[in-house]
C-alpha cells in the first residue's frame, strides 16, 4: 500500500487560486494511477482529476481551471486550482490504485483530505 498526505488546502475568494499538494510514501508511485476527488456532501468522494502517469483525465467543470502534476521522483502529486468558483467548495482527497497495463485498478489507498473553501 501507499500512505498519501494532502496539503494546501484553505479559504480563498471566488477567482483565487490554491495548489494542492499530495506527498506519497511507502511505495513508488510510478506504477500508480493517482487521483483527486472531493466530498461535498454526505460521504461519497467524486473524482476531479485522474492521471495514469501519463494521461490526466478531467471532469468537465474543471477543464482549464485545474492542472495536475505529477514528480515520481519525489513522490508528489500536485493539483494547481485557478478561477476558483463556490461550487469547488469541498474536502479534497487524493488516492492510489495500481496501473493495470494501460487502466486503472480500484482506488484503495487514501489520504485525510485537505478542506478547499471558496466564499
């Protein structure tokens, strides 16, 4: 398994920005897939952005507003926010599932999430 920590979450303004920052350890993250997602209400997280070390996929409403980046080397996974809008309010988690060849197993590994609040 992998151990995931967020950070740079915090409170910003409409159109602000944020970078978060997801420091992995106990396991080279090459041969994961990494993902972001956010709870916004009750307790299912949505994904926001995948990456397959490769590839990043997107959902729709953050598509040239969020970037996410990927260091193996350090083991870091950062997901810069920009244009930043009430509806991104949320806690945002980052999570690891094994590459299988070319698509992603199950998301089994979690970190604590970092709380993302824009007002």
């Amino acid at each position: 398994d992998v151990q995931l920590v967020e950070s740079g979450g915090g409170s910003v303004r409409p159109g602000g920005s944020l970078r978060l920052s997801c420091q992995a350890s106990g396991q080279t993250i090459s041969d994961y897939c990494i993902g972001w997602f956010r709870r916004t209400a009750g307790t299912k997280r949505d994904p926001v952005a995948i990456d397959k070390d490769g590839p990043t996929v997107y959902i729709e409403s953050v598509k040239g507003r969020f970037t996410l980046s990927r260091d193996n080397d350090r083991n870091i996974v950062d997901l810069q926010m920009n244009a930043l809008q009430v509806e991104d309010t949320a806690m945002y988690y980052c999570a690891a599932a094994r590459l299988l060849g070319a698509v992603c197993g199950e998301f089994r590994d979690w970190g604590q999430g970092t709380q993302v609040t824009v007002s």
